[in-house]
C-alpha cells in the first residue's frame, strides 16, 4: 500500500489537545499544523533521514528540506481526504532560454537577435525530459557576431552562417509542438528563467523579423518567481546556479548554452513539482509590456501553436 507521511503519533497526538478546535475548519489542517511545527524544529540530518524514509529526495539546503517534508505530508494527508488529485496544472511545460546576438558591457542601443532557440519539454506526469529541440538562428542586422558572444555562448560564425533566419526556424518549433499534440490533446505552459526570453528578446526578434508575437508564447512560467514564492526566498537566491546548489544540484553542460541552460532550468522545475509545488502561469506580455498574472485567475494552458501573420 502507499506510504503515508506521519512524523510519528506519539510526536503530534500530545499536542493536539493544545488547540483549540475552532483554530481550523476542518481537523486535517491543525494536523498539518502542528506537524509543520515539528518539521521547523528538526535538524538538518533529522529532515534528511526522515525523507529518506519516505523514500524522498534529500539534497538541498535546510529551508529546501523543510519544505519538501511538510509538502510531502500535506499532499498525503489532503489526499486521503480526496482534496486535491496530486496532479500537476499542465500536461507539459515547455522550457526555453534563448541565446541571442551581444556585446561586452551590452550598450544600450544593441539591438539583441535571437541565434539560439531550445525547447525542452517536461512530461509533469513521469517527471522527466522528454523531448528535445534545438536550432540556430541566423541574425539579420548585425550578422557578424562578436568576439565576446562567441565566447560566451560557444555559438560560432560558422554555424549562425548556416542557420535559417528567425521566421523559418519559428515554424520548425510550432511544427514540433504539434506534433506533440501541445494545446489540442495535452495541455501546456512555457517556461523560462526570468522575464526576459519573452517580454524582451522574443519580443524584440518578432519586430525584427515583421511578424506578429506568437499567441503560445503571451503567457509563461517565470520560474525564479515561482521558486521564490515556493521556498520564501529573496530575488537575489533566484538565478539559476544558486536554485540548483541549493537544490543540491550542479549545473550540467555548458553555461550559456541555449539547451544546456534550458535542461538545466528544466531540472529545477521538476524538483519543484516533485516538492509539491504547483507551477502554474504567473506573467503575461500584453501590448509589448510586461505583466503579472494573479494566481487567483483560472488556470489556463497556452493554445495550440500557431505561426504568427507577418506584420502590414
């Protein structure tokens, strides 16, 4: 049979007598209570034995830990009450990081193109990667790249040369979602790290390009966002190598590389799924500007892809 979440009776049914029973609606959730007090007064070795019992992941900082514990129970124990399904919001999350055309110091006038599009698609069901896409996109207005991009990124003259422009490779990334059945038969949301793939680089890139913003790409997941809200902790914990040490995790690849950094993203998110956290939509462009999306509106997957009219 499935294993339960309980610290131990004898750890919460001596306390329960403490509160006063119109504390909670509903009994289960001055259970939880109490149990998450036990949780912050473990030690960091206490949390990690007690998720490896329960057979859970046992990498990361304390605060990590803590977290994990007390989603783990909650869920079990709402579960047995037939609260919640334990499902995730979406099918699929499609996780992107760009790689685009730069400069040292970045001037302010540079126009940034995109020359770099992964997709990383997350099953939220078995928890894994599965599936890949990735091509380089060749830049328009400054087609020579410089020193500095080449260094940072690893992408060469050579191959942004060979590349298809931006318009081209688009559809190439629509036609691989709907083959994946994304926004007909599964439901989805993208994913990035940070606010910038979207409301400024895509953003930019489709004026370039003379082509409408893509209607799946108006909403996404800001993950940074997410892990903050999730595991309360400061914007400046949030960039990608820091989630992932204190996740317990290294970063795997090459930094700066478009699907390398997207793989990597993509491990985060599944590490937050798998603590409990329900990733869903949290930013939006509307009329080229940024925008929050409130947790209270429906939840909502992005549509079926289409590729976007040129612009008159």
């Amino acid at each position: 049979g499935r294993q339960h979440c309980r610290i131990s009776d004898q750890e919460t049914n001596g306390k329960t007598s403490a509160a006063s029973s119109n504390d909670f609606s509903d009994p289960i959730y001055k259970e939880i209570a109490i149990t998450n007090g036990y949780i912050n007064r473990m030690t960091r070795e206490e949390l990690r034995s007690k998720l490896a019992e329960f057979k859970l992941e046992t990498r990361g900082v304390k605060d990590v830990l803590k977290k994990r514990l007390k989603n783990y129970y909650k869920k079990q124990k709402l579960m047995q009450k037939d609260h919640i399904s334990g499902d995730s919001c979406y099918d699929y999350i499609c996780v992107v990081d760009f790689e685009a055309t730069c400069e040292e110091g970045n001037p302010p006038e540079f126009v940034h193109e995109i020359i770099e599009f992964p997709v990383v698609l997350v099953n939220t069901r078995t928890l894994e990667i599965e599936d890949t896409f990735q091509q380089y996109v060749k830049p328009e207005i400054n087609p020579k790249l410089s020193d500095f991009c080449i260094s940072l990124t690893g992408i060469t003259q050579d191959v942004v040369d060979k590349a298809d422009i931006f318009p081209r490779v688009l559809q190439n990334v629509v036609e691989w979602m709907r083959q994946r059945e994304l926004g007909t038969k599964y439901s989805y949301s993208m994913l990035t790290d940070g606010s910038w793939d979207m409301s400024k680089f895509l953003n930019i890139q489709c004026r370039i390009s003379r082509i409408k913003y893509p209607s799946f790409a108006k909403k996404w997941i800001n993950i940074r966002k997410s892990y903050g809200n999730f595991y309360k902790v400061p914007r400046n914990q949030t960039k990608l190598t820091i989630m992932l040490e204190n996740l317990g995790m290294n970063y795997d690849g090459r930094p700066h590389s478009g699907l390398d950094d997207s793989k990597n993203i993509a491990r985060i998110a599944i590490r937050m799924l798998q603590d409990g956290c329900d990733l869903r939509v949290n930013e939006r462009i509307h009329g080229g500007q940024l925008m929050t999306v409130s947790s209270s509106v429906p939840l909502e997957g992005a549509p079926a892809p289409q590729m976007p009219r040129y612009r008159n």
